[in-house]
C-alpha cells in the first residue's frame, strides 16, 4: 500500500510503501527481472518481502526501471536510485540526472543502544533524549554513508550532523581524511511512526597537492 509519494519534489521520483507479507500476491504483482528472481531465490522470508515490497513500490511510481547490486549497494539501468527499509515501510528515490541518498527507520529505543558509538558529544547534546531527534541523526548518518560509497566509514567520528530546527535543513560534514571534506544537504518528514531524510551532496574541498 503506496503511503507517501513524490515527497522529494523536483526532478525526482519517491515513495513510501507499507510491506505486506503476502509473498504470493506480490510476486504475482511485480515486474521480476532475471536479476530479482536469482536473488529472492537465495534469500530469506525477510529479505524476499523486502526486495518484493521495493519492487512493488517501484511500479506503483510508474518506474520502468531493472535493479543489479554492486557491493551490495543498488544500482539501475536508467538513472540513479536510493532504497530503504525498515520492518514496516519501504521507501525509494529515483533520478535520471542525481545521485540521491533516502534513509528510513522506525524511532525506537535503539537508538539509546547506539548513541554512544554512532553520535558525538555535540550530536548527544542536541538530541538529549529526544529518540525522534536521534532517529533523524542516524538517517543522516546512513545517506551520507550510501552516498559516500566507502567501506569502514567512522560514523562517530567522520560524519558530522550540524543542529538543525524543525522542518529545516540538515547540513552533513563527511571528513574523507585530513584533506578531503564532502557536504551534504538532508530534507526529513516523519510518516507513522518512522523518519526519513534525503537529499544530495553539495560541496565536495579536496585540498590534496
């Protein structure tokens, strides 16, 4: 069941879609390319609902497009493509001409669990104990990361999430090493019981030689 759709705006396409377990009646609905059925053949009851339910909120946006994964992150024919997942909901976003990033998690007590290891001491002072804040510094975190492209990312330490205000812009450093700073700019809305931000890099200082 298609939730959200377009929230991305301009030059894009996206959406929001409830995961539901039946495995039949999704595989009966999606357009399976050789490349999905080879997957979901190996996969697990959970990962075959989620590829499903990604595929089917694919259709229901009126994309014509086929997905491969190269080191595991998704790729398309035609375009530029962000995918997540969290139990409940699946989301996407698609460009022709932009790399986009979309991260989407359920605001939970997890993220206590984590805070210490994932967030800096200026990133626990804003959040507090705002579990809905730090949902949204852990999407951050995430687009950055898909964004980036690079194993063994310090997400304490490395990515930075500037304080922002409600229903303003989020401004992401990504410190690559001692010369290299990429920057981001995140949107983020909250749907059920979930956040998701997206957005794009903006600046990228490479101050090498």
């Amino acid at each position: 069941m298609l939730l959200v759709s377009n929230f991305s705006g301009q030059n894009s396409v996206s959406g929001i879609r409830k995961i539901t377990q039946n495995e039949k009646e999704l595989y009966e609905y999606c357009d399976l390319s050789d490349v999905d059925n080879m997957i979901l053949s190996h996969s697990s009851l959970g990962r075959r609902l989620e590829i499903l339910n990604v595929r089917a909120l694919i259709k229901e946006l009126g994309l014509n497009i086929k997905i491969h994964y190269k080191d595991r992150k998704p790729i398309c024919d035609d375009g530029f493509i962000s995918i997540s997942h969290s139990d409940d909901l699946a989301c996407v976003i698609w460009s022709r001409d932009t790399e986009y990033s979309v991260d989407i998690e359920k605001i939970s007590s997890r993220m206590l669990r984590i805070s210490n290891r994932a967030f800096s001491d200026e990133e626990l002072s804003f959040a507090g104990k705002d579990l809905r804040k730090m949902t949204i510094l852990w999407n951050c975190k995430e687009c950055v990361y898909k964004l980036a492209n690079s194993k063994g990312i310090n997400f304490k330490q490395q990515i930075q999430v500037l304080p922002f205000s409600e229903n303003g812009k989020i401004i992401c450093n990504y410190f690559c090493d001692s010369n290299c700073q990429k920057t981001y700019k995140f949107d983020y809305k909250q749907v059920l019981d979930h956040t998701y931000v997206w957005g794009k890099q903006i600046i990228a200082n490479d101050t090498k030689g």
